[in-house]
C-alpha cells in the first residue's frame, strides 16, 4: 500500500534526500565536493571592509552576489588568501603585514606644534614669576615726591647712583674682612649721573669733595621746611644730612638738571653681585697698594673677586688725584661690570641668573616709581657708557677751595644743556 498521496507518487529518484520507493535502503548518493581554503590562523579582529560585505549581500540574500557559486565565501571578510582581505598587497600576502601598514601615521606637525607651544607657556609663566619675585624684593624707599623746586624735565633718563659705606646685614666677620669700619648709620661713597638718551649713556662722576649749596628743603620725615642760607659743603655732607632726598635736591639745585631715579646700594650688596658672577676682569695699567681700603693689585689683566673689587672701587689715597682718580676706577669698574653681567651665560643661566639678582636686590633702594624696566634699562646704559656712542667723565672742576674741589660753573652749564637736549656731549671732565 502506497501511503503517499497520488500526487506525489512519481519517481523521486532525483530528490536527493526525500526518501525512496524502493524497500531497500537508499544508496549513497554523490554529492558536489565544494573546496574550501583552511581557515585562517586567529588575528585581531579589525574594522570589515566594505569589499568583503558587498559581496557577500548582493542581491539581498547572504551567501550569494559575485561567488562562483551560492554559499562560496572568498575570505575576504576575514583577510586570508590571495588578493583577499584587510591590506592585501600587490603580492596577494594580506594578514599581519597589512595590519601594521593599516596603522595612522604619527602626526609630527601637530607634535613640534603642541611642544612649540607647551615651551611658550613655561617660559612666559617663569617669567612672570621672576619679574613678581625680583618687583617684591625691591626696596621703593627714596620719595622724590618730597623734593621741592625741582628742575623741568628734559629729553632722556637721568639716575642718580649712589654707592653707600652701608653695614646693613653684614656681619662682625664680613666688616673686618671687606674693611668697611663699623661705623653707624651711613655715608655716600660715590655719587654719579647716568643720562640714558638717544645719542648714546653718558655717566658723570660727582666727587664727594665737591663743594655746593645747600638750598632750602623739605625735612624727609619731619616735613618741616627749612630755608636756605647759601651754606657751602662737601656734596656727601647733604646725603649725611638729610639722606637721598636731600641729596637729589642739592644735586637739582647746583646743576639744574633733573633727577628721574634715585638707585643706592651698599657695601656688602655690591661684593655679592660680584661674587655671584663669578668675579670681574679688569686690566689695571698701573700696579697700585692702599692699607686703609686693604687694595694690593699688580699691573694687568685679572679677575677681581667682591672682596678685591671692594677695595679698588673705595681706594683714594693710593693715586695723586685723591677722589678724582678714584671716581674714574669707579666708572671703569661698574662698566666692566655690567658688561660682564648682561651676557646670555649669565642671563639664560638660572643657577648664575637669580644669584645675581638676588644679590643686588636685596640691598638696593631705589624711588618709590623705579619700575624693573626702568632698572634693566639703566643697566644696559651702564653697559654701553664704554663701548659705541658712550661717555663718561668727571664733572668739569675749575680749582679748589678749602680742600674742596670747586666745579667749573661754565663747563656745567653746557653739559646740562646737552644731557636735557638729549645731543651729543662735548664737553670734556677732568
């Protein structure tokens, strides 16, 4: 009995796998061999290709689209064989190789500028800590604002730099051996004018000996006035009197040039700036020995220590000149120094740069609108007095009277002319 319906009951001899007629089980029948590659070895899994899905979902259907035959998979998706998968190269070699030469490109113009740019803000952010750190250690004690009478104004910067016999910090040990006495209080040991201008620095050496008026004046802490009665003195005499503004005020009042800053250091701030820059090179043309500044220098070239460059800065009574003579080493010496100080070794060295600053800071006093800039500025005037365009000089002295040197009233009066001009100086010092 035939349990198929009638409709099915022809000869399914040609549907593989739907049974037989026959009682006898159904043969084997042969079934088309489809050639497989082996499977690929396990790498990490990457991003498809789009050749890979395309052609496997033609159509709408997996498994067909441009195989040679329904369900056929070219390993494509995978990477594996021959012109298949994620780099495959010329060769038809895919697998790692194309894997590292799929990777990005480092980005080296993005790099040079995001170091460029990371070395900026450290240097601007240095910087602006130095400028805060050295701006807070200056000492804005001298208020030129008490100064009464004062000249106009002319062209240019004039400072007046006061080098003091100050003891200030400096310790039993220190005095005895940078020979300053342990005298109190303190007294001008040098008294110079620093015209900044553009016809080049001009820095002019006022003896302390010279002789002037004190005019009349404003007590600096008691504002009490106190008129003048064409009292003559030695120069330094008004500093000891009264302290910087009343040495501003004399030195307005004899020489009808105004003053724009006020900067003083001491005796001990003046050897640490030299120690910390290691020394300063002088040539000394003549051999020279004082036992009161405690001076002992041969003739040449050699390196001055701040002990050493102490003592030829204060030595008078070694030189014919007396004061004279000394305020030309004076000048000599605060030019090397500055030349040597304001050198990228010194500058771009931290280890150099902030000793050295630090130094000078701490005993300097300047005017209460001295400004870093306009400190830095008269630096490199002080650098320039010896090279280019720069002059120094003593001011002009026509004779002495009672052991004071007497200043030619005619030479003054020209120089001033051209230091307010801001012109060319011509006029010759002793």
């Amino acid at each position: 009995m035939n349990d198929w319906p009638d409709r099915r009951t022809g000869d399914r001899s040609e549907r593989y796998g739907q049974g037989s007629a026959s009682p006898q089980p159904e043969s084997a029948r042969a079934m088309p061999h489809i050639q497989r590659r082996p499977a690929p070895p396990q790498r990490p899994q990457v991003p498809p290709q789009s050749q890979g899905y395309d052609d496997r979902y033609q159509g709408g259907q997996p498994g067909y689209g441009n195989s040679p035959e329904p369900g056929y998979n070219t390993g494509q998706v995978y990477g594996g064989g021959a012109g298949g998968g994620r780099g495959g190269g010329r060769g038809g070699g895919g697998g790692d190789a194309g894997y590292v030469q799929g990777r990005p490109a480092p980005d080296w113009r993005r790099r040079i500028k995001l170091g460029a740019l990371t070395l900026v803000v450290v240097l601007l952010v240095v910087s602006v800590s130095t400028y805060f750190w050295a701006d807070g250690k200056l000492k804005r004690e001298v208020d030129l604002a008490k100064v009464i009478e004062r000249p106009e104004a002319g062209d240019g910067t004039n400072y007046l730099i006061v080098g003091s016999d100050s003891r200030e910090g400096m310790s039993a040990e220190e005095k005895k051996r940078l020979r300053t006495g342990s005298a109190e209080g303190k007294r001008t040991d040098s008294m110079m004018i620093l015209h900044d201008g553009s016809n080049g620095p001009t820095l002019v050496s006022l003896p302390r000996d010279s002789q002037v008026e004190i005019p009349s004046f404003k007590g600096s802490e008691s504002g009490k006035m106190f008129q003048g009665t064409g009292r003559q003195v030695k120069l330094n005499a008004a500093y000891a009197e009264d302290g910087p503004e009343l040495l501003v005020r004399t030195v307005e009042f004899n020489t009808g040039l105004r003053i724009d800053h006020y900067v003083e250091i001491g005796f001990g701030g003046f050897a640490q700036i030299v120690d910390a820059i290691g020394g300063v090179e002088l040539d000394i043309p003549k051999a020279f020995k004082d036992k009161k500044s405690g001076a002992d220098f041969q003739a040449g070239k050699q390196t001055l220590n701040g002990e050493q460059s102490l003592a030829f800065v204060r030595t008078r009574y070694a030189f014919a000149g007396s004061d004279l003579d000394r305020t030309k080493n004076q000048q000599k010496f605060l030019a090397a120094l500055a030349s040597q100080t304001a050198t990228p070794s010194t500058i771009l060295n931290p280890f150099k740069l902030y000793p050295t600053m630090g130094a000078g800071l701490d005993t300097l006093i300047v005017d209460k609108d001295m400004s870093l800039w306009a400190l830095g500025n008269m630096f490199f005037a002080m650098k320039g007095v010896t090279g280019g365009d720069g002059t120094s000089m003593n001011m002009p002295i026509s004779g002495s009277a009672n052991g004071n040197l007497v200043w030619d009233k005619a030479k003054v009066k020209q120089l001033v002319q051209q230091l307010k001009n801001d012109e060319k100086v011509t006029v010759k010092g002793n």
